[in-house]
C-alpha cells in the first residue's frame, strides 16, 4: 500500500527536489528498478546496480513512470479558457486521449483544436505540460475507463474546475465502477417480495462505508417474515496501491406486482485522478470526484438504489496552495427515494458540495409508501447512511473517497474546503 513512501523518505537528503530522470518506479513489492536494470530486493534491500526512486522533495511519486517516461519533445504550455457562458467547456476522453467540447444536447461533442501532449502510460491517460492553468470559469470534465494523471513540469493552477464526477451511471468519471477492484467490498442488490413491496440497494464504499438500503416491512416469504436491509460495502482506510475510481451502488428492485421499468440502478463511483507538478499546484476553483446519487423509483412500486462512492484524489507537488476560494470533494452520493405507483426522487450527486458546503449529499426523498434514501459520506461523516425500512426502501448512501495529498510544502488557508478531510499513508 502506501507504506512504499518510507523507501522515499530514507532517500530524500541524498536527493533533494525535484525528479530523478534516471529511476523508475517499482512494483507492489517494494522493488525499485534502475535505469539499466538494478533491482533492489524484495525487502528494500539495494540489489547490485540499484538507483533511487522518482522522487519530489521526500514523496515518492505515484502511479506511473514520470521520470523515464515523459515525452521528451513537443511539450508545452496549456492554458484551458472559459469557454461558455454555463456547463462543461471541454471533454477529456482517457480512452480515446482527445479533448472534446460539448455541443447543443442532442450533438455529440467534436474533437476540440486545443488538443494536450497525452500518452497512456501504466494504464493511466497522462496529459503533460510545461504549465498547466485552467482559467476561471472554465469546467473540465474527464471520462472514459483509464484514470487521469496531469503532469506540469513546473506549474499548475486550477482556477476553473476540474471534475472526475460520476453523474448517475451512464455517465461515469475516468476508471469509475470497475467491477473487477470493486467485487471484494461490493454493496448488496434489492429483492422483490413474495407478495409486493422490495428491499432497496446498499450504498457502496471506498475509504467511507456504504449505508445499508431500506428493507421491507412486508410479508416477503410467504411466511409472514419482512425483507431485511440490504448491506452496504465495505470501506478501507488504506488507499489503493493502483489508480482507481469508486464503486457503484447496487441496484433497488421492482415489487412483483410493480408497473415500472424495472429495477433501479445504483450510482456510479467517482473517477481517479492524479495532479503533479514538480513546482507549486494551486487550487483556487475546484477538484471533484464525487460518485453520482442512486436512482429512485420511477412510475412503479419499485425501490431505491444505492449512492456511488467517492472518487480517488492525489494531490502531489513541491508545494501545494489551497486558497480560501479553493473546493477539493469526493463525496459519495445519496441514495435513492422508494415510490409506491408514483415518481420519488433521485439521491444527490457527492459534488452538490458546489452549491452547498454545510450540508451532505442528500438521500432522495420518497413517494407514497417508499423510503428516503440515505445520506452519502462527508466531511467528518465518511459513511453513507441507511436507507429508510418501508414498503418500498430506500438506497443507501455511498461512503466518501478519498483525498490524498502528498508535498513537503503545504500552504492552506483555513477557509479552504476539503471533503473528505485529506489524508496520506493511512486514512483513520
């Protein structure tokens, strides 16, 4: 996990800041590899040609290869403008590598001229810079199945927003709601009753624990017992080794005498994103990663689903500033509302934190004899709470991700705002 970063902390008065162009990165079993091949032992012993890790000041640097790995020409300054009035200006595909811009609603977005130096690297989409700025008032906004590095050879300023968001699940940010990472700590899906009625879905987990969706209160089996509340996931306090988004919520389910469109389907996890720069990086807009709310019951008996969690958020430079202006979030989302024939509403996406600071990502309401959906992780309250026990439940809500910042200088005022509150090798 992240105690690979003691390796660096040994080294860091031999190295000074900034990057060591010959080391590479090693493996999940502490290796470091040498540019010509050196490998030290398992252990962290030195082994016979073995060169020093890729470091920034004493953190070592994360995910991928920048020292051997960065482009060694055609680099340049990138400056992303506010482009209109409202919404998202630019679309980066981590698959496709491009940046796209967002067209009337019914368009598909085109290839924008402003087009990054971006490679894939490790599985992970790399934009690299000399500088990067997104101005103010300008929205980036990332998808796609690999994670999102940005690399500023000096600096980069985010005066704008840069988002990795899930929005419900058919938009999902970059590597969100891989079933694969997810399987081991996955929430539990709805069940329809015997008679009518169904239980909700639990809200899923990453550093924060998912809430339990709602049961139901009604003759389940035949046999006069009710359906209890569904598990949540499970939460870690360590953050992955790999570059990850959340993980979904599951999804609520349609009574047996409902007349919906079926089962609800949970919300997607937010994505993963890693921000370097080997000068300063600083935020005076936002960074998001939150999970997207859980959807309700539509037009059927049918009950909620669960919130998506939070996303993963690396934050690494020389020195890092977090202005008073600055918004750093990775919620997890609300759950979503039970209806009983009617229309509930939807849980909250984790970055509602945008409009409101003080409040958590809200858990939808209910309709007729369903059940509100729980709230998602926070600040503070990492765990999504339950979904409400009815006729049809409610989702839970998903547990906040996480926030890891890694600098030797860090300059924040006090009226910056994380959520949850950031971290480093272990996530208490």
């Amino acid at each position: 996990m992240f105690g690979h970063a003691l390796i660096a902390l040994a080294l860091a008065l031999a190295l000074g800041c900034g990057f060591d162009e010959s080391a590479q990165v090693g493996g999940d079993d502490g290796g470091v590899s040498s540019g010509d091949g050196g490998v030290t032992g398992g252990d962290g012993s030195p082994g016979p040609d073995a060169m020093p890790p890729c470091l920034f000041g004493s953190q070592q640097v994360r995910f991928i290869d920048v020292c051997s790995e960065q482009p060694t020409s055609g680099l340049a300054s990138l400056t992303i403008p506010n482009r209109v009035e409202s919404g998202i200006d630019y679309i980066f595909d981590t698959d496709d590598l491009v940046l796209l811009e967002p067209r009337e609603e019914d368009e598909d977005p085109v290839t924008s001229a402003l087009q990054p130096v971006a490679t894939e690297v490790n599985g992970v989409a790399v934009i690299w810079a000399v500088d990067v700025s997104i101005e103010a008032g300008a929205w980036v906004y990332a998808r796609g199945s690999r994670p999102l590095a940005i690399v500023a050879d000096n600096d980069l300023t985010i005066d704008g927003r840069l988002s990795v968001d899930s929005w419900q699940a058919s938009s999902l940010g970059p590597a969100g709601s891989q079933p694969a990472a997810c399987a081991l700590a996955a929430p539990t899906a709805g069940q329809a009753c015997f008679d009518e009625g169904a239980s909700a879905g639990g809200g899923a987990a990453f550093r924060g624990r998912g809430g339990a969706g709602g049961g139901n209160s009604n003759d389940c089996d035949g046999l006069g017992n009710p359906l209890l509340p569904t598990p949540g996931g499970t939460g870690s306090a360590l953050p992955p080794d790999t570059l990850r988004g959340g993980c979904a919520g599951a999804d609520g389910a349609e009574s047996t005498n409902g007349s919906g469109d079926g089962p609800t389907t949970g919300g997607g996890g937010g994505g993963a994103l890693y921000l370097l720069a080997k000068g300063t990086l600083l935020v005076n807009g936002a960074v998001t990663g939150s999970g997207a709310g859980g959807s309700a019951g539509d037009g059927g008996r049918t009950s909620g689903s669960g919130g998506g969690s939070g996303g993963y958020l690396v934050l690494q430079a020389g020195q890092i500033q977090l202005t008073a202006s600055a918004l750093v979030v990775a919620n997890g989302g609300g759950g979503g509302g039970g209806c009983d024939g009617g229309e509930a509403d939807d849980g909250a996406n984790g970055s509602f934190a945008l409009v409101d600071q003080d409040t958590a990502p809200a858990g939808g309401d209910k309709e007729g004899g369903g059940g509100v959906g729980g709230n998602g992780g926070y600040r503070g309250d990492i765990d999504g709470q339950a979904g409400d026990t009815a006729n049809r439940g409610g989702g839970g809500g998903g547990g906040a991700g996480f926030i890891v910042i890694l600098t030797d200088n860090l300059m924040r005022d006090a009226d910056a705002d994380v959520t949850p509150a950031e971290c480093g090798i272990l996530c208490n």
